[in-house]
C-alpha cells in the first residue's frame, strides 16, 4: 500500500495511489478523492462528496474538499474485497461531482436490517437507489469481488 500510516489509526492516500492507479486512467478529468481507512467505521465503504469543512474520520479532522472515499479495515487486506469497495465509492464520486446526480439512497439503518433480515434488507437497499444500483453495477464490471456478487445475486432475486 502506497501510503503513511498516521497517529490516530487511519491512512490517507493521496492520488496517485496503488488503491486507485487503475481507476484514474478511466476518468482523467475528474478531480481525485482522498482515500482514508477508517478503524472505527462500521460500514465497509463510505463517500463524502467535495464540500466545505472536515470529516471526522477515526479521531482526526479531514478536509472534505476534494471528496473522502472511506474504507473500513474490515475489507483491508482483502485485495479484492478492497479494490472492490473503492470501485464502489468512487462510481458515488462520479455520481455527485461527473454526472450531477442527486443523493436517493436511503442511508444503511442496522436496526431494521436485524428487523426485515440482513438479505431483504440488503436486496431492498439496492433496488430503491438508482445510485446504489449503478454503483454495484459499476463495481461488478470493474473490480469483481465475492461480496459484490453476493449483493448482485440479492438485489436479482426475489423476497
Ligand atoms: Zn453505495
């Protein structure tokens, strides 16, 4: 990994990275995201689009100017699962900053999930968000992992 490790538990990778040198070719033009890893998230990825003030990422202030794209050490060390995820958030980058979309997805709430059950809640998540959908399809073209095909397989299949 082509980054610091810094107080405070997380590392920030400034572009260009090993975790987005393949990416960055594809969109030239769009301005790059941090990537930081965050050890006290509870999702496996994360977005803050571009925007005024600072994140608060594991303990530490971080400008949200450029866009954060946020990953949980839980996919850390899974190569795969990893490129995966920042595939995933990126497509949110290009979303917000490339193509203007608005925010749809509804944000990830634990509780109902243990209430409707994690598949339903999963298949629920992804088909009630244009941008949750084009980012999982986004990510199963570029950077194919067993998580996203699970989610994939979820999202297709019936309740
Ligand atoms: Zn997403």
């Amino acid at each position: 990994m082509n980054a610091d490790r810094k107080q405070g538990g997380y590392v920030i990778v400034k572009c260009p990275s090993l975790e987005t040198r393949w990416i960055r070719p594809l969109f030239k033009d769009v301005r790059q995201p941090l990537v930081a890893f965050n050890e006290t998230s509870k999702y496996g990825g994360a977005y803050y689009k571009p925007q005024s003030g600072e994140a608060f990422i594991d303990g530490r202030f971080i400008p949200c100017d450029t866009g954060i794209i946020e990953i949980s050490p839980a996919s850390v060390g899974e190569p795969l699962e990893d490129g995966s995820t920042i595939a995933h958030e990126w497509r949110h980058h290009l979303q917000r900053t490339y193509f203007g979309w608005q925010f749809d997805s509804a944000r990830w709430d634990t509780l109902k999930a243990e209430r409707l059950g994690y598949e339903k809640s999963i298949r629920r998540y992804f088909r009630k968000s244009r941008m949750e959908a084009d980012a999982l399809r986004f990510q199963l073209r570029a950077a194919p992992s067993p998580i996203a095909a699970y989610f994939d397989e979820l999202m297709h299949g019936h309740d």
